[in-house]
C-alpha cells in the first residue's frame, strides 16, 4: 500500500512541473510573437518640431528658434550625417525668399557624426538669432528649420515696428 501511494505521489509531482514548463513555453511563444509583430523604428517614424519663444517681436529683437527631433517608438534611432553640419535654420520672407541661413557663415567638422535618440526620448537644439546676425524689418517671416537631408519645417512670426 505505501508504494501504491508513493507511486501515484511521485506521478502527482512530476506533473506539476510539466504544467508550468508549458505555461512557460507558451507565454515565452506569445512574448516572441508580439515582439515579432512590432514593426522596426525607422526616421520616418520620428517627429520633428519648429517654434519660436513668441509669435511676434520687434525691430532688432533676439529671436530663440528651437528644433526638437522627437522619437516616440520603442527602438533607438539614430541620424547620420556626413559632416558636422546637423541642425539649421532659414529666415525667409513672405514671398520665400531666402534672407538669411544660419550655416552660411560657418564651418564644420568633415567627418561622418551622427544623432542617436533613445525610444520616447528627444533631441532639441536652440538658436538664438541675433539682430546683428540680420535685422528684420516689420513683416511676416517664415523661419524654417532643418534637419540636414532628413526633415524641413515651418514656423511663422511677425516683427513689429517698435
């Protein structure tokens, strides 16, 4: 009688086991079905944002121009570049004629650089425009901002006569 029961003891024991390796095999086949199913991050999946502190200044006021490269996915996504030359900005007026561009002047690095942006994470760059970089008389004006050979967007500000 004691073997009996410690032959159906043993049997009982071994099958507990059983059962949570294969619940185990099976949420481990959902997890890697799900992580399958999500689609890879590429740049086309980031976000790119152009605004200014206000909407309008006047004559021979700073303008702070901010550029924001946001990444809402689960991967890391990184910019390539084949310079230093990463982030620009152009002041145009309104019938889009370029008046001003912040790279005109400068210089930079030729070596390949890159932007590596985390998941649910940014990158922001702001620049300050300065009067004595190019005055603006009163008008309408777009600035717009660049992510060099990836995005280009528009922003719009008006410059009062002070």
């Amino acid at each position: 009688m004691t073997s009996r029961i410690n032959e159906v003891m043993m049997k009982k024991i071994w099958r507990i086991p059983i059962f949570l390796l294969l619940i185990i095999i099976f949420g481990v086949s959902i997890i890697a079905g799900v992580i399958i199913s999500i689609p890879e991050s590429t740049v086309q999946n980031l976000k790119f944002e152009v605004w200014t502190d206000k909407e309008t200044y006047e004559v021979n006021e700073t303008i702070t121009i901010h550029l924001k490269i946001i990444n809402p996915t689960l991967s890391t996504i990184s910019l390539h570049f084949n310079s230093g030359y990463q982030l620009d900005y152009i002041i145009l007026d309104q019938n889009d004629t370029q008046l001003y561009r912040w790279s005109n002047d400068k210089m930079f690095l030729q070596v390949f650089t890159g932007i590596r942006i985390d998941p649910f994470s940014s990158h922001k760059r702001t620049f300050n425009h300065a009067p004595e970089s190019h005055s603006l008389q009163p008008g309408m004006y777009t600035i717009r901002g660049l992510v060099v050979d990836y995005f280009a967007k528009d922003t719009t500000i008006q410059v009062l006569e002070t």
